[in-house]
C-alpha cells in the first residue's frame, strides 16, 4: 500500500484521480506526468491537488494504462481524440506500443482505411518514420501525421511529383516533373507539418545552373546524402548528389552510353557496402537495366540487362521487369513481372541471369475491368512484401514462401505500398482510398 507521501491528487476539468508516484513514473522523464516528480516542480497548489485544465474521461483512460499497462478505450470515446490528450501527457508512445505491437506482416490487419480528397489517379505513397504518410496525387502532396489528422499540402502548381522520401519526421523531399516550356522542375525541401518550402536543390552543370527533372529519390544515412535521378536538357542527365545538410550539390555520376539514368524509376542505397542501385524499368523502357554504382571510384560494379533475354524470349512480354530491390544482406535484387513471378538476380555474378522462382508466386487478386497496377516491392526486417492489383503478398523463410496474403474488396487496384513507423500503406489507384496495416498488441 501507498503511504500518504507516495500519493498524488489530480483535478482533471473538475473530476478528482489520486494516483501514487510509482504509476507516474511509468510514463518516463521525457513526458509531462513523469515531469511533475522532479524537485524543481512546484506539484502542488494550496488545496493539496494539481489542476489540469483537460479531458477527465481521456485522463482515467491514460492513467489506468500507466498502472496496468494495457489500453482500453471506451467505445464512445473518439480515438483520435485519446490520441490527442496522449500527445499533450507526452504518453503516445505508451499508447502506440499498448495499441499495436512489433511489425510482423504475417500478423497485420487492416485498421482503418482514409479516402483522399482528389479523385483519379494517385502517384505514390511513402510513410514517414513515425507512422504518417505522404499520398502524391498530380501535382499535389497530401500529407497526413501519425493520428491521420491531414496537414496542409503541397501543391507544386503545374509540376507533376514523381517522387517523395522523408528525410525525418520533420523534413520531406519532392522531386518533380519539368513543364514543357518552363524553367524549374527539380527538387525542393519541404515541412510535412505546414507544407513549407525550405530549399531548393539546383543541378550545376559548367559551373552554371540548370533547369532540370529530378525523378526516383533515396537517402543515405549514414552519411547524409541525397540521391536524384535527374534528366536535363543538355549533358546534366544522371545521378545528382546533395548533402542533406547543406543543400549543396557534392557529386553528379553522368549518364553512361546505353543507359538511362536521368530516366530511372527506382533507386535504392545500399547499406554497408556504400553502393546505390539505379534500375530502369518497364515500360519506361523496352529493355530493362539495373546497374550498382560506386560513387567514390565514379564506376559502375555490377550491371544487368535483358536485352539478350528479350530477345531471345519467344514472346517479348515473358520477363519484363516492372520493379526491383536490393535484399537486406546485400547479396542479390529481387525483381518481379507482370506474371505474378519473382525472381532473384546475384550481385556476386556480374551480368548473370534471373533465378525465377517457383515457391515465390504472387497472389494475382482480382482486376476491374481494363484496370490493373504495376506490382511493387518492399522489403523490411526480412520479410518481403508484393502488391499486385488488389492484394499484398508477404514472402519469409530463406527461399521465400509466400506466407500471408493481405487484401480487401474495395479501392481497386493497388499502385504503391510503403511501410514506416511499424505500418503498412497500400495506396489505391480508385480515388486515392489509402489503407492503413498495422500489428496488433
């Protein structure tokens, strides 16, 4: 039992807690309850309790988790109004980690599903850290925080995004389409919370600046670079690199003979072995190329085509590649075509062929009409997720089972997919429906 001194009395809007130090120092130092046993703290008013002008209801909810640790939530009670009264206690990461447990894509469900503003087709979704997400639709970025609450968005006025990565929590990346007859395009820095633009990022190419497109994004951390594809209308196509810090330009890797790297769709840092791959797929281009880059030697290490394939295929639509990665022990990239197949190419054969693998079949899913998507990969903690049209496979073990398949029946076709902050994103192509998969407790 509590003594007297353990004991704390709390009016919160009028309704009186009492509660012990002990539950309080649950919440941590870093939040505001954990905050008021410091001795710096004047804790208590004249009348032995301490005021908080806020909500009672959500208060009884959050107290009670610091004491049992587990989170029940009223079925009157709104969420995103307990998620707002968290925030304030700085207790959201006790309510997250109650909520939802350790990302396991054979595990997840769908939490919820949020219908877009701007009907047609979407770009991209990319989540943030934290469990937000950025929808790119035209030329607009939606931008929606871990409650789902939507902030201001970007609007790139007559520039079409290609793509978006979050630096951080707090810093956003767009890269965008140059209008024909326009000077301007490129890369900008920008606020997910307010949409604000920060930076600017110029390619100089003869120690002048030019206007230029800027395509598929990636980032290095460590080392703090930032990587663009970049088409310009002169020699200024390749691979710029910035420095995250200061916005400058630190290195460009030109455009080799026979390949398209302003045109890229998917670059990916390679962790460890400081390489970027650069890859060039279906139907940007009829042959597909995928290289691995070492920008400290300006050489390209590892390059594979399939031209050879292609024509050698008796149908040229047999092995088009639509998407690539690089797996997390850097050894090989997974590849995937429009025929639900995956296949693996070794990094440690230069210009060798694609291992198709039988026990690697996507779940093909159901197609309306005409309309179908591009599948898309993503891997996270050696697990291996696939969209194709309306449903997300999940591959595991060492020769890639498929293990779970992950689908709803509505939203149509699915476009992109992205994991961040232990949540799975599947963006629809049918009026921007953004679904939401998350773990639970």
């Amino acid at each position: 039992m509590a003594n007297a001194i353990d004991r704390i009395r709390f009016n919160v809007g009028g309704k009186i807690f009492e509660t012990t130090t002990t539950t309080l120092a649950n919440a941590g130092r870093n939040s505001m309850l954990g905050a008021l046993l410091d001795e710096n703290w004047n804790l208590f008013s004249s009348a032995g309790e301490y005021f908080i002008d806020r909500n009672p209801a959500c208060f009884g909810v959050l107290l009670d988790l610091l004491r049992t640790g587990e989170l029940h939530i009223p079925p009157i009670m709104p969420k995103k109004l307990l998620y707002r009264e968290a925030l304030f206690y700085g207790l959201l990461d006790h309510v997250r980690s109650a909520r939802w447990g350790p990302f396991d894509g054979n595990r997840l469900h769908l939490s919820s599903s949020v219908a877009g503003r701007a009907p047609g087709d979407p770009t991209a979704v990319r989540a943030s850290p934290d469990g937000g997400c950025c929808i790119a639709h035209g030329t607009l970025a939606h931008l929606y925080d871990w409650m789902l609450d939507q902030h201001n968005p970007i609007n790139l006025d007559y520039q079409q995004i290609n793509d978006v990565g979050y630096i951080d929590t707090d810093t956003i990346v767009l890269t965008a389409r140059q209008p024909p007859g326009r000077a301007g395009g490129g890369m900008g820095l920008f606020s997910p919370s307010s949409g604000e633009l920060r930076h600017r990022f110029p390619v100089s190419h003869d120690n002048k600046v030019k206007s230029f497109t800027a395509g598929a994004l990636c980032f290095s951390n460590p080392g703090y670079k930032i990587f663009a594809s970049c088409k310009g209308r002169c020699n200024e196509s390749g691979i710029g690199v910035w420095d995250q810090i200061t916005g400058n330009q630190s290195d460009f890797f030109y455009q080799p003979p026979g390949c398209s790297f302003g045109d890229a769709d998917k670059l990916q840092w390679i962790e460890g072995d400081n390489f970027l791959m650069v890859a060039t797929l279906f139907p940007r281009t009829d042959n597909c190329f995928i290289g691995v880059l070492d920008f400290r030697e300006k050489n390209m290490v590892w390059s594979w085509t399939d031209e050879r394939t292609m024509a050698a295929a008796a149908s040229l639509d047999e092995k088009r590649v639509l998407h690539a990665i690089v797996m997390e022990d850097n050894r090989s990239i997974c590849v995937v075509n429009q025929y639900e197949d995956l296949g693996f190419l070794d990094l440690r054969r230069n210009g060798g062929g694609v291992r198709w693998s039988s026990r690697s079949k996507l779940m093909k899913g159901k197609v309306r009409g005409e309309e179908s998507c591009y599948p898309k990969l993503v891997m996270h903690r050696g697990q291996l997720f696939s969209s194709m049209n309306d449903v997300i496979s999940v591959f595991c073990g060492p020769e890639w089972v498929l293990t779970t398949t992950l689908g709803t029946n509505y939203g149509g076709p699915i476009c992109d997919i992205s994991i961040g902050g232990d949540r799975l994103f599947a963006l629809h192509s049918e009026t921007n429906v953004f679904d939401i998969w998350e773990t639970p407790a």
